[in-house]
C-alpha cells in the first residue's frame, strides 16, 4: 500500500496535508500526533472509508483491509459468535465452495473448468488461513479474554469495553494483508496487550497502528509517522529511537533559528548604523540581502498539559490498614482474606486481569463499597481524592467552571489558571461538563482532582482519552507529588515509571509486592519456577499448593505483605543503581570540560540531566535498601 500527497480539510481546518508513505508486508508503522491530527481520519481514508480532498492511494489487487475502529457500530440482533466470524467471510466461503466443488467431483463431473475453479477455491482458503481458521478464532478469543460462553450474547447487549474487544477480534480473525488499528489497546488488559504484541508481527501484514499506549507501541513499531500542525514526517525507525532522534532534531532546529535570528539582527543593526555614513555601500547591499532572507522559523510548539498537584498535608505513616477483607460484585467473590499495609509516601499500582475486581477494592479501601468481611481503614490525617474512569464524580449539570470551584479552596483566577493549564481557553469555563468529550471529561476529571486537595491520589485509569504528551505530563506530576498513590492503570509505561509497590489480585487473594512494573514482572516470573515453594500466612498456614503438572497453583492469600523480593531483583537494582552512576559520572565530567562551559545553553542542558539523574539515583537507592533488607 502506497499513500501520495494525502490532504484532508474539515470545513475550513486543515488536518494534514500532503501525506506520503509506503508501507510493505511485515512493515509495522505507528502514526503518532496530538488529539484532533486526524490520525483516525487517515487510518479511514486507508481503509477506503473516506476519501482524500487531494492525493490517493494505491492498493495491490485483491489484497484484503481490514480496520479496527475504536468506535465500532452496533447491530441488533446479532449474536458475538455471528459478528467475530464476519472477519472470516472469505474462509467460509471458500470452503463453502470447495465443499460444493468437491461433490460435483465425487459425482463425475470433473471437467478443465470445475478443477481450475477447485483450484482457485484452495487459493483463497490458504489466503485466508486454510482450515486451520476455525482454530484461529478461538486463538484470538482467548488472546483478547472472550469468553466462548459469550459467542450467544447478543452484541446489542454488550458493554462498550466488550464490543471494541469483539471489534478487534473481528479484524484480527480475518488475516488481512493490510491491518490498520485505530486504538487498539483500549479496553484490553495487560495480558490481552501482551499477548497482541506477540500475534501482531506473526500476521506479517502491513500494519498501520495508531495507539498511545507507549510501551505498545515500542513493542510493535518498525517505523513512525508523525502527524504534526497538519503536515507529516516519517522516520524508519522503532518508537524509542523516534522519541530520541525527534529530540535532537527540534534542537537542531531551534540552534538553527537561533543563528538565522542572530545574523538578521547582526545585520539590520550594521544597516540601521551606516546606511547614511562612509558604509552606506555597504549598508545598501546588506539590505538587499535581508530582503532576500526568510524569517526564522522556530520549530513549532503544540499546546501541551502541563501542571502539579499541590503539596500534600503529611499524614501518618500507615496510610492504609486491610485485615482478612472479602470483597464482593453481586454475588460473585473477588478478594477473599486479602491483608496488607500502604504506607505514607508509596506509589501502588493495583495490578490483575480486567474483571478481577481492581475498581471494587479500591473503592472498598476508599470507603464507598463495604466489605463483605473484615476490614480496611484509613489513617488519620489522611484526605483521599478519587479520580473514577468513568468521570463519575463530575456533575454533568455543571459548567467548567463551577466544576473547578466546587470542593476548592480556589478563586475564579485560580481556577480559570488551571482550566488553562490543561488546554481549556476562556470560551470553554462556561461550557456545561455534558458538552465535554472523553478526552475532555479526562482533562476536567484531573483538573478538579488538583483543586480540590488531597493526600491520598485513588486513580483508577487516569490516562485513558490522554494523548502521549499528557500521559508524560501526568507522570511527571505524580512522580513529583509528595503524598501517597493508589491507581489503576493499564498504561504499563506509567506503572513502570511511577510505581513503587504493586498490589495485585490473583486467584482471589492479593499480594503486594515492592518495585515498579518491571520488578512485578521479574517477581511473578520467579514465583512461577517449578520448584514447590512454601508461603506462610499469618497464622503460619502454607498459602501454596503444588498441581499435579508440577506447576504451582496459589491459594487466596493471607499475608499482610508480598513475599521476599528475590536476589535477582536486589541485583537487578544494583545494576541499575551502577549505570545510573556511570552516566551521572559522564555529565560531571561534560560539566568540567572548558569549552561546554563556555557554552551556557548546553550547560543547561547537562545541569538539568545531572538533577534527573540524581533523583532517579536516591529512589532506586531507597529501592534497594527496601529490598535487600526484605531479601535478608
């Protein structure tokens, strides 16, 4: 598939213009860009939805395109086996077809023509999986958590979150050629992430993804095309490289804007000084050559969130307190005799499968669900704010700006300056919150989460509707918040960064373990070791059982805190810890060298990554500390 010189205008809003790529089987290519760049709109104009206002784009001959739309339609009446197996429409027909071929055959007729149809008829099924496809689907059912009880549920019926995983399903099950995924994480959980990233390169189809999910995307990504103020750039690289190279560019740019600012004003002073004196020759030509030069053009800066919360009132050490607490949906158990601590100052990262019960535990810990046994209690001094996914907590009746002052301490300034903060212009505080789309209500959602205090952050999927420029913004806040985190959280780049401890809900107990995401990880996969290991419970009972295939299956667990960290996590820390101080070593020694310091912005530069570097090094030293000494 080839795209040249794409346009595409809304009115009188250009989304980009003059879009062209190439895009190769087994090429993987993530379109990043801000909120409202049409990158949906470009993934549609692909997929032959829409059509371009200017340029085209080339498709090979009976190649099949398949897109995932994050906002697929509903059709009443039909049941989820039915809507997952219309990806599957060419296999079904060409075995319908063989099968019908194969009759006339067994019956005599075997002419030229009925073997070349025959012939062509397996074609088509090898192309579209071979008689393996009914196999594949329920592959991919499982991968994306579908049940195969649902397959009678009508579609009609289902929640948004289990019809975009149907959606997906149904794109995935079809084999294209070219594969386009608009949002495709959403509403996944992090097994289901994990196991796309793994089936997605094993497609070898084209692949056009776009998705801010970052640690997704630097799973899949072979190549970049960024979308940015209507135009679009493609690097041939993996996201990570991408996000550095993009860096040093926007800073080449902006010294080379700097230097052609530098030599116009140079230049208009020598002409504003000697243009009636012994130089006016001179000054002449200077003018002329100004004419003929262009105005600087410094990169261009995208309006970005940008914001902290406030200093948290310091509360007491034990912020949480859990002892044999059941939790319940209904009548369906969740956590059964889950006991654990959080003290002041962590950041916890509530970890499970979707449907595991992450949002009805922490809204137990909070208060606003009873448990069906046991308890949990909060610490004193301590002031909980709860961010829901769902906006619950906004009164659709309200303006922006009534939202912001309600519950806060702010003024109408204070509050208008934080509603600028994430991207509300004056125009949008008298705007009702039912006006608000997801993205927006998610911007509010934090804005009001700030003004109203707290220090004790409850976020159950705070990224969600958040481009990637505001998921970094938002990490940056937390990491430098000084109070205490529960979240939830599928963004694993978020939990990576931010996380000091994960509590996670498995086989209907929890265990909290030390460390970010990586750790819950290495911790999980060392736990998983065939060797029988033994974990004790508070009043000394074994909570681990060995099944018959040799694995080990854990029991509801009744410790107060997770098991020790293993050797390989203390090591794991160690080295980190030493490359940390290998790099603060190099800026130091960049710092000492007499021509960076006679260069004051590339000081800057080395003072502001020596600062992140040292504050990076004081938690993975806190880090280590913890886990060496729970590791004895």
């Amino acid at each position: 598939m080839q795209a040249t010189r794409l346009s595409k205008s809304f009115g009188s809003r250009d989304l980009f213009r003059d879009v062209s790529f190439r895009i190769d089987p087994g090429d993987r290519l993530a379109v990043v860009g801000d909120n409202g760049t049409g990158k949906s709109t470009l993934l549609r104009i692909l997929a032959g939805e829409l059509s371009p206002d200017d340029g085209e784009v080339s498709r090979v001959n009976g190649e099949v395109i398949a897109l995932h739309d994050q906002r697929p339609q509903r059709d009443a009446g039909l049941k989820l086996g039915d809507y997952i197996a219309q990806g599957q429409s060419a296999a079904r027909a060409a075995e319908a077809r063989l099968g019908e071929l194969e009759s006339r055959m067994a019956d005599g007729d075997a002419t030229e023509d009925i073997l070349r149809d025959y012939e062509r008829a397996q074609a088509a099924l090898e192309r579209a999986g071979g008689y393996a496809w009914r196999s594949w689907t329920e592959r991919v059912m499982r991968g994306l958590g579908i049940p195969t009880e649902w397959s009678e549920r009508e579609i009609s019926g289902l929640s948004g979150g289990e019809l975009t995983r149907a959606a997906l399903a149904r794109t995935l099950v079809a084999r294209p050629d070219v594969l386009l995924l608009d949002e495709p994480t959403n509403h996944l959980d992090i097994a289901s992430v994990t196991w796309l990233e793994e089936v997605i390169p094993e497609l070898g189809a084209a692949t056009v993804v776009v998705s801010h999910d970052r640690w997704f995307l630097e799973s899949v990504a072979t190549g970049v095309l960024e979308v940015e103020s209507g135009r679009a750039r493609h690097w041939p690289m993996g996201y990570s490289r991408y996000r550095r190279e993009r860096a040093l560019a926007r800073r080449r740019e902006s010294a080379e804007a700097a230097r052609q600012a530098a030599e116009i004003a140079r230049l208009e002073r020598f002409v504003e000084r000697w243009s009636a004196g012994t130089k006016a020759r001179q000054a002449q030509a200077r003018k002329k050559q100004l004419e003929k030069m262009e105005p600087p053009a410094a990169p261009s800066r995208e309006k970005a969130i940008a914001f902290g919360f406030p200093r948290a009132e310091r509360s007491v050490r034990v912020v949480v307190d859990a002892e044999g607490l059941d939790v319940v949906a209904g009548d369906t158990p969740l956590v059964s005799s889950g006991s654990f601590g959080v003290e002041r100052g962590w950041r916890v990262a509530l970890v499970g499968p979707n449907g595991s019960g992450k949002t009805t535990l922490m809204e137990t810990i909070l208060g606003r669900r009873a448990p069906a046994r046991g308890r949990v209690s909060l610490g004193s001094r301590v002031s909980p704010a709860y961010f829901s996914q769902h906006g619950a907590e906004l009164d659709d009746q309200r303006t922006l700006l009534e939202t912001v002052l309600a519950g806060s301490s702010l003024n109408q300034t204070g509050a208008r300056t934080l509603l600028g903060s994430f991207l509300f212009g004056e125009r949008d505080v008298d705007r009702r919150v039912e006006s608000l789309s997801g993205g927006e209500r998610a911007r509010l959602a934090l804005v009001r989460l700030i003004a109203g205090g707290g220090n004790l952050l409850a976020l159950d999927e705070p990224t969600n509707h958040l481009d990637i420029a505001g998921r970094e913004a938002l990490e940056e806040a937390l990491m430098a918040y000084d109070g205490t985190i529960l979240m939830i959280s599928h963004d694993r780049a978020l939990i990576d960064t931010v996380a000091t401890h994960t509590l996670s809900i498995e086989d209907g107990g929890v265990i909290l373990r030390g460390g970010n995401y990586s750790d819950f990880l290495a911790q999980s996969s060392d736990e998983a070791e065939p060797e029988p290991r033994i974990r004790r419970g508070k009043g000394g009972s074994a909570s681990g059982k060995r099944t018959a295939d040799g694995g080990r299956r854990r029991t509801r667990t009744r410790t107060r805190t997770s098991k020790r960290p293993s050797r390989r996590a203390v090591e794991g820390l160690e080295k980190q810890i030493s490359e940390l101080e290998t790099q603060i070593a190099r800026v130091e020694g960049e710092l000492a060298d007499p021509a960076v310091a006679a260069d004051p912005e590339r000081v800057g530069e080395l003072g502001d990554r020596h600062r992140d570097l040292q504050q990076e090094l004081s938690w993975k030293m806190r880090d280590w500390e913890a886990a060496a000494e729970a590791a004895g």
